[in-house]
C-alpha cells in the first residue's frame, strides 16, 4: 500500500472524514530528516495496510494546508482518527518509536 499525497482540497476527504487511524506525514523537498523518515512511513505503510491509512503533505507545496494545521517544524507526524488528533510528533523517530504510537492508537 503505498503513501497517498494530499492537497488542501483532498484533505478533508482523506483525512478526517476516514474511517480508520491516519497518519500524516509533512514534509518538505529540503527537510534532510524528512527524507530519512520517508522510507520508515513507507514501510509502515505496508507493515499496517487495511488498518492505517499513511499520507503525505508537500509543505513547500501546500503552505496554506500547513499553516491551518499549525505545523512549525518539519518532520512532523499528526495520528488523527475520527477527524481528530489524537497524538502529534516532531523530527525523526525510529521505525519502533512510530510503531509504538500506532499501535496504541488502533
């Protein structure tokens, strides 16, 4: 299953009105730590397909969609779920770190 990107027009459909825990990845072309934390969501995204939806926000891209979410720093992980956030994380985190907050959440 692969990372879905989205837009500020696709986020409220993709995002909040999901049915299952969804993890949002922002990121940004220059971010050297989005770039290592990249290849962990995706393989998350494999390790839990059909029970968490992973998607991805181009900040550079999508400013305005960033600035509403209130995202400073870059990386930045939002685990929403029925529209909500239920835990927010900043900067790199290992595989087991992410995994460990997911699987609380499911």
């Amino acid at each position: 299953m692969a990372v879905t990107d989205v837009t500020t027009s696709t986020f409220p459909a993709e995002v909040l009105e999901a049915d299952k825990l969804v993890v949002v990845d922002y990121w940004a072309d220059w971010c050297g730590p989005c770039k290592q934390l990249s290849p962990i969501v995706e393989e998350l995204s494999n390790t839990y397909a059909g029970q968490v939806k992973f998607v991805k926000v181009d900040t550079s891209a999508e400013t305005t969609l960033a600035a509403d979410r209130g995202i400073l720093s870059l990386p930045t992980l939002e685990f929403i779920k029925g529209g909500e956030i239920v835990q927010s994380i900043s900067g790199g985190k290992s595989k087991n770190a992410l995994k460990k907050v997911i699987e609380e959440h499911l």
